[in-house]
C-alpha cells in the first residue's frame, strides 16, 4: 500500500485540482453580488440515512480556499446519521464558503454513498474471519477519495494502483505464456529493479490453484468467479500456504456464502463503481 504521505499528495492534488476546475478564473456569482467583506455561516445538512464520510476531507477543502474559515464539527467520520442530522457548521468569508460549497458537496455525497455500501458489507460479514476489499475500479481523478471512503465505512484498501503491488491476472497470465512463467518473471524483475512488492496471482479453476501452489513467493490467490463448492476446495487446497480472495460479481446476496466458503477477503468493485449519492446540502443560517 502506498505511504501516507503519497496519499496526502493524492488529496491535495484532487483539491488543487477540482478548485481549479470549478472556479477557474472567479467566482462570478459570488463577485458579482457579495461584498469581499462579507461574513456567514452555513450548515452542512443531512437528507439521507447513511454512513457520513468526507467531513475531514471537507475541512482540507475550506481550509484551502480559505485557512480563515471556522468549523463546528457536530458528528466525525463513520457516524451513522438520519435525515435532518447536521454534520457540521462552517463559518467565515461568504465567498469562501461559496467556492468551496460544490467541491465539499460533490465529495461528500460519493464518499458517504461509498462508506454506507461498504458498511453494508461490513456489517453481512460479522462474525466470519472475511474482510471486504475494495478495487481499481474507481473515477479516474478521485481514487484516493473512494479508497478513503471504503475505510471510513469498515472496509478495507486493496492496492492502490499499478505500483504499489504486482497482480497476474488472466491476461498478463496468457501473454507471459502460462502461470509459472508469469510468476518466475514476475519475481526475477521484482529482484532485479530492488522491488519489495507482494504478488497476488488470479485462478480461473482448480487447475490453475494448484498450478500456483507450485510456485513460492504468492502472497495471495485471486480465486476468481468460482462457485461456492470450488471455491471450499480452493481454500482447502490453498490451506495456510498464502492469502485466500474471492471476487467476480460478488454481491450483498451473495457475499455471505463466500466469506463461510472460508477465504480471507472478498474484493468488490461495486463498492465504488456502484453507488447512489447520500443526500446533502450546505444551506445558509
């Protein structure tokens, strides 16, 4: 996984960004009919039942805009919250708040949308030793932001990106010419280039599982799109020689039976290709 501080320059880079996407050369609307000098204050208004997630993020993107905005933080991170809930009261320039208010909101609803569905998952697989991961199917420009909101919700972060582990999945399997090959060069170019990065190798069957217990080295097996009797024998067969991770379409339906097939994790993209906004709205008090 990647440092904290690679993944503070994530953040600070989707703030930078987004500012400049959103305001470009002024505020206009502000500008045109809000003195400079103007001060207010305004509450952050829950309209949704959900898990809350990105007020953190939200007081980075006040803070950019403008280090002399105040907030009043009600609630944190991870609470759950009703309709009507008010997670936090920021107060200060009125054109700060203003330009700061679509970035905070776009943020938050996607981040709370995330963390309630992953909570979701958390919560179907209490009482089994399965962790919900998330994956890189993620918006392109905002992945640190969804990967953050996984946390907030009990999940947990796979890799981040192509660089901070090594996946063999079924393409890269077949144009390395077959599994063991595919790991061999995968663990001479890791130790040629000093590389201390974990291997996880995707099987399509029961022969493939064996064929990768062959090789040393596996952090873990990506048993993909088996169904619930493969998938027993796959974590028998497997025993304790690496990590166990179930995926392919897995859902709330079905995520249960996957995590008593006995694997370590199951990794989901619809954790964050998936999700419906959780309902907020910063409105003037």
């Amino acid at each position: 996984m990647i440092s904290e501080e690679q993944f503070q320059f994530e953040i600070d880079q989707i703030i930078k960004n987004a500012i400049r996407e959103d305001v470009g050369n002024g505020d206009h609307s502000s500008l045109a009919c809000i003195p400079s000098e103007a001060q207010g204050k305004a509450k952050l208004l829950v309209k949704d039942d959900g898990i809350i997630a990105g007020i953190e993020f939200a007081k980075q993107v006040f803070s950019y805009v403008d280090p002399q905005i105040k907030i009043e933080q009600l609630i944190k991170d991870g609470d759950p919250v009703n309709y009507g809930d008010i997670a936090f009261y920021v107060e200060g320039a009125s054109q700060s708040i203003l330009k700061a208010e679509r970035l905070v909101l776009n943020a938050m609803q996607r981040m709370s949308a995330i963390a309630t569905k992953t909570n979701t998952f958390v919560k179907l697989l209490e009482g089994t030793k399965t962790q919900i991961l998330d994956t890189r199917k993620t918006t392109p420009g905002i992945r640190a932001l969804e990967k953050w909101a996984v946390k907030i919700g009990g999940g947990t972060n796979h890799r981040f990106a192509l660089y901070d582990m090594v996946m063999l999945k079924d393409n890269h399997i077949d144009f390395a010419g077959g599994i063991t090959k595919a790991i061999d060069k995968t663990k001479s170019y890791l130790k040629e280039n000093n590389l201390d990065l974990k291997i996880i190798v995707e099987a399509r069957d029961l022969d493939e599982i064996k064929t990768i217990l062959k090789s040393d080295g596996v952090y873990r097996i990506l048993i993909d799109n088996f169904n619930y009797e493969d998938t027993k024998t796959a974590v028998r067969l497997i025993g304790d020689k690496c990590l166990t991770e179930s995926s392919g379409g897995i859902t709330l339906d079905t995520a249960r039976k996957y995590a008593e097939c006995g694997v370590d994790f199951i990794s989901s993209g619809a954790l964050t290709h998936s999700v419906y906004n959780l309902d907020l709205s910063l409105k003037a008090v």
